[in-house]
C-alpha cells in the first residue's frame, strides 16, 4: 500500500493515487524564492511523484517515472538492502540515492514494518560554479558521493510533508521539496567526509583508548548525530559505538595486564571509578579476570585479540 502525490507544473497537487498525471515539475531555480536559491542558480532540479509506504521493486524502472535519480528514505523499520553488491542496514533516517543503471534490491525485510519515502527526480548542472556547495552538487551528479547515508532530521522533514500534502497545503512546494533532495544530497556529501575512513577511527579511538569517550562526544568530535553514528558502526562492524569502544579500551587495558601492570593501576589508567566495574568489563570481553588473562599470559598461552579483526 502506499500514497502518492503529484505536483504539477505550476506546482499545484492534483490529487492521490489513481488522479490526474501531470508532467515532472521543472523548476527555475533563478527565480525560486528558498535560502538555496544562490547555490542553485547553476543546477536545475526536476521531480515526480511523492510516494510513502513500501516500493515494489517488481517493477523497479517505472519507480523512476523518466527521472534520473530515485531518493528513497527510510521513515519506519529496518532492512538490509543490497546496491551494486554491497550490503547496507537501513534504519529510520537511512538514505539511499539510486540510479537506473544500480543493481539494487532488498536483502532482508519485514515489508509489513517498513516504510519509506521515495521521490524520483533529475538534477543537472546548467554552468559551472566554483563555491563549496557546488561542489558537492558536482560531485553527486559525477557519482563521487556514496549512495548510502543517514541524517534523523530527514524522517522529520518527511511527516512535515506528509503533514503538509495531507492538510491540503499543496501549493508552493517546489521550493520545499527541492530543499529536501538538497538536503539529502548534503547528507551523503557529510557522511562521506566524516565517516569514510574506517581505519583513521579506529587509530583514534585506539590512540584515546586510555581517555572515556562517550559516543555524543565521538558524535560530536565527527560533526554526525548519534543515530547517524550508530548506523555507521552497524554497519561498518556490525556492532555499537559503545562495544567497539569497548572493545578497544580492553584490548588496550589488556595489553598492560600483559607486561605487568596490576588491576588498580590499569583501573586509574583507564579513568573506572572501581576496580570491580574494570573487572566486569574485562571479563565480559574476554571472557575472563583481568588475574586469570596474566596468568595465561605469563604462559604465552594467550593471544591478545586485535580490534584489526573487526575490521573484516
């Protein structure tokens, strides 16, 4: 089931599923009063039909309706798609920007508990500019951005249209709508620029393994939201922020088990307020006391496990 929406070319709805088709509108973004206006005084944008509920991909091409691009985000649910052979979870905020020519398809779902908005629209530079956004824009039409991101704010705007379309207050969306697909192409452009080097996170968090990083502070520190965060390391390590951090402290702390270090003096080390939470902590990681990793250790029967592994 899903509700469709139609602007037509002066920007007036025309009704649900099964009313008038109009063609795609095409906005003059000279003329277009929004705070993007300047940015977009380079590119031309052009949409379809606004859809929520879930897509059949059955009939994957007409999702496009001779558009280029199709945006679909994640409101409801969560699924594991596959695009171009590459496994992505989506959870509500998750964001996703496909083209005719992508391989793509749902690698696991309850289609009952999911929903999704999906706009087709085709978005094309019309002379060069040389300001930052431009760029950006320039590298999502050059196919530099990835395809996959994630920004909670995006669900709210979603209700906010929906709200909107379903109050009757379909004149003047142009604009809005315009601003939405600008802002999910940000969004891909900023969690490629914070998040797309796996291997710096990991050495930071392993230089700061002695410090208490909190997962708002990690947030913070990368300019994403924690939600965007959490779906990032699910979907990078296929566990928390928390448990990675976790992880890497207790790798870090055990290594100083190893060369002698007593359990008060790691347990200051690495800023726990007793000995008895460091405990629980290593223990749960390991599987065994902080005493009983040395003792094995002292028997080079031990291999301390590399977070290098959680890369994989």
């Amino acid at each position: 089931m899903q509700t469709v929406y139609n602007i037509g070319t002066k920007g007036k709805f025309y009704g649900e599923a099964g009313g008038h088709m109009s063609q795609s509108t095409i906005l003059d973004t000279q003329k277009c009063e929004h705070e993007t206006a300047s940015i977009l005084n380079n590119f031309t944008i052009a949409f379809g039909k606004v859809h929520w509920g879930f897509p059949d991909l059955e009939i994957f091409d007409s999702l496009f309706e001779d558009q280029q691009f199709l945006l679909l985000l994640c409101t409801e649910g969560k699924a594991k798609v596959e695009l171009n052979h590459h496994i992505s979870n989506m959870l509500p905020g998750g964001l996703i920007c496909v083209r005719k020519s992508d391989a793509f398809h749902f690698a696991e779902c309850e289609m009952h508990d999911m929903q999704f908005l999906w706009l087709p629209f085709t978005f094309k530079r019309i002379c060069e500019c040389s300001c930052a956004d431009a760029a950006v824009l320039n590298d999502f039409l050059c196919g530099k951005l990835s395809a996959v991101g994630y920004d909670e704010q995006l669900v709210d705007y979603s209700m906010f249209l929906k709200k909107r379309i379903c109050g009757g207050k379909r004149c003047c969306l142009e604009p809005v709508l315009s601003g939405f697909i600008l802002d999910c192409i940000f969004a891909l452009a900023q969690n490629r620029e914070a998040l797309s080097d796996r291997e710096k996170l990991v050495a930071y968090l392993k230089e700061h393994a002695k410090d208490k990083i909190s997962v708002p502070e990690l947030a913070k520190m990368m300019s994403v939201s924690e939600r965007s965060l959490f779906y990032f390391f699910k979907k990078n390590f296929q566990t928390s922020p928390t448990d990675f951090i976790n992880c890497v402290r207790m790798n870090a702390a055990a290594e100083h088990i190893h060369r002698g270090l007593s359990v008060k003096e790691v347990t200051e080390m690495y800023h726990f307020s007793e000995s008895s939470a460091f405990c629980r902590l290593f223990k749960k990681h390991f599987g065994i006391t902080p005493t009983e990793y040395r003792q094995l250790a002292e028997k080079s029967q031990l291999k301390i496990v590399s977070q290098d592994k959680l890369k994989d």
